[in-house]
C-alpha cells in the first residue's frame, strides 16, 4: 500500500502562490523520503492575510530545515531558497529563527557550495528584516562574516547576494556598531567601480542608511571619496538606483554645509530637479528629493543660487499637485526659505485644501493638453490613426523632439503619441522617417543614444523606434546604417531595470524580425547569446519571457545560423511553456513561446529532434490545441511545429499512430480562422498519407 503523503491541489495552490519553485521541484527528487519530507511540508503551509504564505505552527518548519542539512547540495540548496523565500513573510521570520539558530545559517553562508551559499545569504538578509533576527545577527557578527566575504568573493551572484543582505542589517541606529573602516571601504570601492546595476543599488541603500546616521566624520569621508560619483547616480536609468542616490544625499546633506555647497556646485540640485520632473508620480522618489531640497535651502548662502534655478515654481507646482502630506509639508518649508510671500497659501493648505493657480495656462501647458488629446483619441479608437497622419500633427509632434525643447514631459508625451499613430501602420511609419528636418528617425537615435537624457524619455524612444520598425523593411534596413544604436540596444538587454528591459527586448523582435541584415548585426554584438542567457535565468512564464522569446523567434525566423546558435534555449522554452500551459499563465506568453519553438523547428530537422526528443513536448503540444484558452496565434504556431516535425518520416509514423492528435487535429480543420484551417488541413492529410 502507498503510504506517501500526497499534496493536495490546495495546499499546491499555496506553494505556487508563494513562489515556492524550488521547493515544489523537490517533489519530483529521485529519493522517496526527500518527496515523501517535500510534500510533508507543502500541506504543512497555509495563508494568512490575503496573501501571506506561512507554516501552519512553529514546529512545521522542522522536515525543511532537515533537507537544508542534506548531504546532497542540490537538495541543501532548493529548501535553503524555500526558506529564504518564506523569510520574506514577517510571520515565518520568528519561526525560522527559533527553529533553525542564525548560527547554523551563518555556518552555510561559510560553506564552499555557492548556490547553497547564496541561499543562505538571502535567507539571513531577509531575517534581518525582523528586529530579532537582526539583533542576533549583529550579536554573533554575522555582518563581519558578511564584510569579510564581500571583500574576498569575485562571484557577481554572491555578491549580490551579501550587499542585498548588508543592507537590511546596517540600518541608522546600528550604524556605530555594524559599520567599520573595513566595510566603509569596500562599499565607496564598489560605488566607484561597479557596473552592475544590483550591486549598485544595495551598496546605495546600505550607504544611505550609514549617512542617515547622522555620523559628521562618516559622512565627509563618504562625501570626499564618492560625492561626485553619487551625483552622476542620480542619472541612473535604473530606478532603484536613483532613489537610493537621493535617500544617501539626503543623509549627507542633513547637517554639513559643506557637503551642501559641493552638492550645488559639482550639479546635484539640477540632476535633482530633472528627478523631480521625471518622477513626480513615485511619492517616495519625491518625498526624497524635497527632504534633499530642504536641507539644501537651510543653508542661507545657497538660497539666491537654489532660486535662480526655478525651484520655486518647481515646488510650488508639486505642493500644489501631490496628495502626500509629508510632500506638501516639505516643500513648504523650502518655500517658507526661498520665498515666503510665494502666492501658495499655506493657511489654506493646513486646513486641507488644495491652492489653485492663479496664473493662466502657458502655451507649453496648452501644447501638453493637445499631445494628451490626441494620445486619447488613438486609445480609444485606433483605426483614426490615417485621419490624424492626414491632417498633419505628424509634423508639429516631430518638431517637439529636438534638442532645443528642454520640456521633458512634452518629448514623452511627443513620443507615445507618435508611436501609437506608427503601430502597424506603414503610411505613419515613412512620414515620421521620410521627411526633411526633423526627420524622426534621426531624432529617436539621437534621445536613445543621449548620455545625458533621462531615463522615462529613453524608454519611450526605445519603444518609438520598436514602433516604427514593425513590419516595415525600408526603416529596418536603414538602422543597418546606425549599428551604434544596434549595439547599443544590445547592452541594454543585460539591464535591471526590468520596465526598460522589456520595451529593449519587444523593441528588438521587430528590428530584426524577418529581415536577415539586422539579424546578423544583432548577433555580431552577441544579441543572440545575450537572449538565450535571459530565457534560461528566468523560471517563471511572465511577461519578461514574452519579451525574450519574441526577440528570440524574430531573431531566428528564417535563419538558419541564429537558429543553431540558440539551439541551446530550446528546453528552456519548452519547461516555461509546460509551467505556463500547467499555472494557466497570460495567453499572449504562450503564444510567444510557441512562436520561438515554432521559428527555430521551421527547415531545421536537428532542432527538431531536440523538441522530439523532449519527453513533456508531445503531450504538451496536444494539450495546447485542446486547451479553449489558446490564441489563434498559439494554435498556429503548435501545428506549424507538429507540421515541422512530422516532415521526418519516423516522427510522421509516431505522429500518425497518436490517438490523442488524431481526435484533435480534424476539429481543428473546421476552425473559423482560415490560417488555422489551411495549416491543420494539410498537416491531417500529410499524416493520414
């Protein structure tokens, strides 16, 4: 009899709900009594507060904490991650720390398995999250282990994996304790030096903290050895790392006015301002940069230089805009020191009501309101995009992207509703390109390539030019005359800024999409590893993978050369279509998916055999033509690659004898879309032949 314990499909639910990955491949371990201890502790988790995944009672932890001293490290690892990912719930913090004894993580973060290591280091990090679990990690000197570690490891991953960690534990009020010459060092080390965007951002963070400590002699040795760079920061495309640049300056700038007059006259209070503009819908951004703004203005022989610079209507117009209190208050102390009889009646405000403007609508306002009007219009009815190309807004859009607009708002706004009058439509497409100056093309290069841009205009460039190549041959071949914005475009797919990433990758599936010049130069800046390394680091079927596998497919459509050069991804894609097929992942993922494999199997019989030989492949194929949920893309895609496949004659015989394709292909041969029909058609009577 089968003594096994079984997960039930709702305590399953909840592992996939918490993003239990690691923990729910253990259920499918060679060993019975590590699947037996697997399942054993999926039916111990339960939810509490919407969406909190927890253990059930305090001893539920005990078989996890079993397996992460397994001898076999793969196993060590996965519930090591499990627990580090169940860390994140406040609730299991107290668990696991009562259970396990931060001193026998400490013991893994030493140990010599990196993956194992890395698990540790995150669980460690997100039980400082709890004031407990920090306190006792500072007691054993977890944070020294952690210092000592970040200075000898050159594995990027695990240092990632320690800043990520040192940064939850450093905070203000330990600063004195946690934080030594040694760590301070390799900390402004790594500002200086590093180019990768999440070591960044948690060394930033962890700054941030030691600089709010309020430390004088800290603080201007910070200020002497990274002030400048710190600046330059506040530039970063990378969100993550532009807040924390401005959480750190706020620290610095809180007290020493020396450290003030530096942060004036080396360009923070313009890189700050151009923040401002970009990101005055993120509340903690802004709240950040005002409390930075209020320091600055304390300083009385900074305030002539602070007015001359437009922050006055700056912050009136946030006072007037933001509904945070801690925003208004802030910028109402700048306004009290720059300009008390400013017309924002602070009275009125205290009372809570909002200060309108008296002054009239400028004609740059006028001009928003109008680029607004039409982005609406193409929202709400697409189909009017050759009307308005018609009545020539192209032309007075184009004019809004030069350099002598400094309105950065405007060339957003200038960008989105020229890439949606250009979405397939190749009228819109050659009169943004074709004109004479400003000619549009040339205007979108130039706001990607700018250094100096800010990172929302660069975003809606790059999605500008993905609009403006689809689909049309003329433009694509004429990037061939640009590589630099190829090559370029290329870098960005190692981005962490996950908003930017996206746009670079769907940008990118139309550049190169069925057009071999753009093909080839997107591989000979490496594009095409670049992707394949994206699609097997991802384990999750979501929109990032979307993005991947359409570069991926557009980049192999019809090439037989980037076909075998990312053959590689080909079980990647596979494993996320089945766990996207399995979770009822967003139908336009699957499609995707399917769409890669089906361009890398077409006139490809070696890929072939990989997908054949792939033993979920099949089924899975199978089960996406029977699924309602299926797009018509999807299905077209899944019989193109059943026809590829069937093209040799052993696989055709196995294809042939398949009940289960044989009972779901002539359904498919009535499907109202023609394309469908025509493809199902003739895969059936190349089978029943």
């Amino acid at each position: 009899m089968d003594t096994k314990p079984r997960v039930r499909e709702e305590q399953m639910i909840i592992a996939e709900q918490g993003d239990l990955d690691p923990l729910i491949k253990l259920l499918r371990h060679s060993d019975e009594k590590i699947r037996n201890k697997a399942a054993t502790i999926i039916n111990s988790l339960t939810i509490v507060n919407t969406d909190d995944v927890v253990f059930k009672s305090e001893t539920s932890p005990r078989h996890l904490i079993e397996l992460a001293n397994d001898s076999d490290p793969e196993v060590q690892a996965k519930s090591m991650w499990s627990l580090a990912i169940l860390a994140d719930f406040e609730p299991n913090q107290r668990t696991i720390i009562n259970n396990m004894g931060v001193e026998n993580i400490l013991a893994l973060v030493r140990g010599s398995y990196v993956e194992v290591q890395c698990a540790a280091i995150t669980l460690l990090g997100n039980l400082a999250l709890n004031e407990a679990g920090r306190n006792r990690i500072i007691e054993i000197a977890g944070h020294k282990t952690l210092t000592k570690l970040l200075g000898n490891t050159r594995d990027i991953i695990v240092k990632r994996a320690v800043i990520s960690a040192l940064s939850n534990i450093v905070d203000a009020d330990n600063a004195n304790e946690t934080v030594n010459n040694d760590l301070l060092s390799q900390l402004l080390g790594l500002m200086q030096s590093t180019d990768d965007e999440r070591v960044l951002s948690g060394v930033l963070r962890t700054l941030s903290h030691i600089a709010n400590s309020e430390d004088d002699d800290v603080n201007a040795l910070i200020a002497k050895r990274g002030l400048k760079r710190l600046i330059n920061l506040l530039n970063s495309s990378d969100l993550m790392v532009a807040k924390a640049s401005v959480m750190t300056l706020n620290g610095l700038t809180s007290r020493d006015y020396d450290i003030q007059k530096r942060v004036m006259v080396d360009g923070g209070v313009d890189n700050l301002m151009d923040l401002l503009e970009d990101y005055k819908e993120d509340p903690e951004m802004t709240l950040g940069i005002v409390m930075t703004m209020n320091n600055l203005s304390q300083n009385k022989d900074l305030r002539s230089g602070l007015k001359s610079r437009g922050i006055v209507d700056l912050l009136s117009d946030t006072f007037v805009s933001s509904g945070d209190r801690n925003i208004k208050h802030e910028c109402a102390e700048v306004l009290k020191s720059l300009s008390p009889g400013k017309a924002i009646n602070l009275e009125s405000w205290g009372r809570g009501r909002r200060t309108q403007r008296s002054e009239t609508m400028t004609l740059r306002d006028g001009i928003k309101q109008n680029v607004r009007k039409i982005i609406n219009v193409l929202i709400e009815d697409p189909s009017k995009q050759d009307r308005l190309r018609e009545s020539g807004v192209i032309p007075h859009l184009l004019t809004l992207l030069v350099e002598e607009n400094k309105d950065l708002e405007l060339k957003g706004l200038a960008l989105d509703a020229i890439t949606m009058m250009c979405i397939n439509n190749n009228h819109s497409q050659l009169a943004v390109c074709d004109g004479e100056e400003p000619n549009g093309l040339n205007s979108v290069y130039k706001l990607i390539m700018d250094p100096e841009i800010s990172p929302h205009v660069q975003l809606r460039a790059v999605r500008c030019l993905g609009a403006l190549c689809w689909g049309n041959k003329t433009i694509q071949g004429s990037l061939l005359e640009h590589e630099d914005i190829i090559k370029y475009l290329v870098s960005l797919i190692d981005t962490y800024d996950n908003t930017l990433k996206r746009v670079v990758l769907t940008t990118i599936a139309s550049i190169v999409d069925d057009y071999p010049g753009t093909q080839r130069a997107v591989h000979k800046f490496g594009g095409d590893q670049k992707l394949v390394n994206n699609i097997e680091r991802e384990q999750e079927p979501d929109q990032m993978v979307a993005a991947a596998a359409a570069a991926l497919g557009s980049l192999c459509k019809g090439n037989f050369k980037n076909q075998n050069s990312c053959k590689k991804s080909v079980p990647c894609l596979i494993f996320l279509l089945e766990s996207g097929s399995r979770k009822k992942a967003d139908p336009i993922v699957l499609e995707h998916l399917t769409g890669a494999l089906f361009e890398f199997s077409r006139d490809n019989p070696e890929i072939g055999k990989h997908i054949w030989k792939n033993e979920v492949s099949l089924p899975l194929f199978i089960n996406i033509l029977k699924s309602s949920e299926s797009t018509q893309n999807t299905l077209y895609h899944t019989i193109g690659i059943l026809w590829e496949l069937s093209r040799k004659k052993s696989f055709c015989k196995a294809l042939s004898n398949n009940g289960d394709l044989s009972s779901v292909i002539p359904l498919l041969c009535n499907n109202e879309t023609a394309l469908i029909r025509d493809a199902a058609q003739r895969l059936l009577q190349h089978l029943t032949h």
